[in-house]
C-alpha cells in the first residue's frame, strides 16, 4: 500500500442498523447529446463509483435523450430527464425547476461529466453553484464550462469541491488570471483554493488536495488508472463520501466532534479509496487495461479492506 492511512482520520461506521436513507444521495448532472457528441458513459461511470463506495442512492439528471442508455449501464440508478429545446439545447430554466426539489433531498451533487460545453450549461451551472441546499463536486465540462464565464467567484455559494486534471486546472487558471500556475503544482492547488474558498483537487501523480490552508499529497503513482472514465470514477467516489460522512462547521463545534468529516477530508478519502481501488486492480492484473467499472467495482473491496484492519 503506498498510502499511510493514518494521516486520515477514521472513517465515520456504518451501522447494522442503517438503511439507504442514512447514507444520503449523490445527483449526477451531466451527460450530452447536443446532435453532434453524445456522452453517457461518464455520468453513469460517476454513478456506480457513488454506489460502490457507500451512499444510499444515485441519481443521474441527464438529457432525457440519453438517459435510458445511461440507467443501463448503472441500472441501480434513477433517472430526472432533462428537456432539451429544438436545437438539442438544455432549457436552463425548466431544468432548475426540475432540479430544484432534487436537490433538496441530495446530500452531494456531481456536476460535468459527459456534459458538454454550451451557454445552456453554463446559465445551469451558476443557478447550481449559487444555492447552498447542497454540496458540489465540480469535474470535467463543470470546470470547462466554469471557466469559460468571466467574474464567477461571487456567485459561488455552495459548498465546493474542484476535481481539475492538469489542462482543466489550467483554463480556469487562466480564467482566474493567475499566471504560471503550471510551475508549482502545489502552489497554484493552495491559491485557487484560497480565492474561491473551495476544495481543489488536482489530479494526477501525486494528487494534491486543499482547502487553502491544508495541503495533502496522495502518492499514487499508477499507470493503470490512465484511461478514459478513471475521473469519473473519482468524482463518484469524493460525491459519496461527501453523501456519507460530510458534517459542516457550525461555530467552533468541528465536523469530527459532530460523528463527521468536513469537505477536505471527505476529498481525501475519496482520492485514497480511488488510489486504493487502482491499486488493487494494477496488483493482479497490471499496468494497462483498467476499464472504469472494474475500477468502480473495486472500491467495496478496498472499504472492506481498511475497515477491517
């Protein structure tokens, strides 16, 4: 294991007790079909990472186009079809009025996989990240479609976790104007987390996780997890935790004293669980021909695994 653990605090039990209602729902809101790219499989890869990392429920909030397809690769998943206009266009405001008491009753949302990048998305991403019903977990065209839209930081009032690969973390960079960001990794993961008071994961070798005062390191370094859907899988697996084991702050009475974890934490596990999951898989198999749902699939095995030691 190339991970020491204990520079993670205990995971929250799980009681025999339980049932799914306990263990809260992640959202997925993604998923394309704009007439020219059609994106399913990234949503639904999010969704069974969710699942098989613990919560209670998944839903999928795509375009009612590919929603059928996308509940087939992760059929324990529900599905909130979107409306799309003549254009194949997502109609933002009829989306929000869907969305709104779904997210009422999430407890994280996973936003931008298979998304594409339009206006549509980007009026629906800000309505998103402007209520604080609900955490986020902003991946892939989430981040694409955020740093296409200038002076966003004031309207981020949800609680926020950023999950950018290196190019991701560059054009919102530059959207931020901060230069040279690619030269300490770090660095640039400690700033931008300072300027929109969120969590930034950046991934990669060596994923770096923040909050802006806390910086961590996850030493993984594993070719395996270098194929298409492995993000997604992560941003399951960080939606989940938050679903499971994300407490806020309230005064001085800290997540861990309420049986919880504050988002950072819940960003690390995630990334340890995803690292782990790799790990694994890599051990018996190798350094090439990961498919992301036998990564998903490993997750349960890894949380068996720390749980019992």
């Amino acid at each position: 294991m190339s991970i020491d653990l204990t520079d993670l605090p205990p995971l929250p039990p799980r009681p025999a007790d339980s049932h799914k209602g306990h263990f809260g729902t992640v959202l997925v809101i993604g998923g394309c079909d704009d007439g020219v790219h059609t994106m399913i499989g990234a949503p639904a890869l999010a969704a069974l990472a969710a699942l098989r990392t613990g919560c209670g429920l998944a839903k999928l909030a795509l375009p009612g186009t590919v929603l059928a397809p996308a509940i087939a690769i992760a059929p324990s998943a529900t599905g909130i079809a979107l409306p799309l206009d003549d254009g194949m266009r997502l109609l933002p405001s009829d989306a929000a009025a869907l969305l709104a008491p779904e997210i009422e009753r999430a407890a994280c949302l996973a936003v931008g996989p298979g998304w594409g990048v339009g206006f549509d998305r980007q009026q629906l991403l800000m309505w998103l990240l402007a209520q604080d019903e609900a955490p986020i977990v902003l991946d892939a065209d989430g981040l694409n479609n955020l740093a296409e839209v200038r002076e966003f930081s004031a309207d981020l009032r949800a609680p926020l976790i950023l999950t950018p690969h290196p190019g991701e973390f560059a054009r919102l960079a530059a959207t931020l104007g901060m230069p040279g960001a690619e030269r300490d990794r770090a660095a640039a993961a400690v700033e931008m987390a300072q300027r929109l008071g969120c969590v930034v994961v950046l991934k990669g070798a060596a994923t770096i996780v923040t909050d802006g005062q806390r910086a961590w390191t996850a030493a993984f370094h594993n070719p395996a997890l270098a194929t298409a859907g492995t993000g997604d899988v992560l941003t399951g697996a960080i939606a989940s935790a938050v679903a499971q084991w994300w407490k806020p702050h309230m005064g001085r009475v800290s997540p861990t004293q309420l049986g919880g974890l504050d988002l950072y934490d819940a960003a690390r596990w995630g990334v340890a669980l995803h690292g782990l999951a790799g790990e694994r898989w890599a051990k018996s198999r190798g350094s090439a021909g990961l498919l992301a749902a036998e990564l998903a699939d490993e997750l349960p095995h890894v949380l068996r695994d720390i749980r019992s030691a």
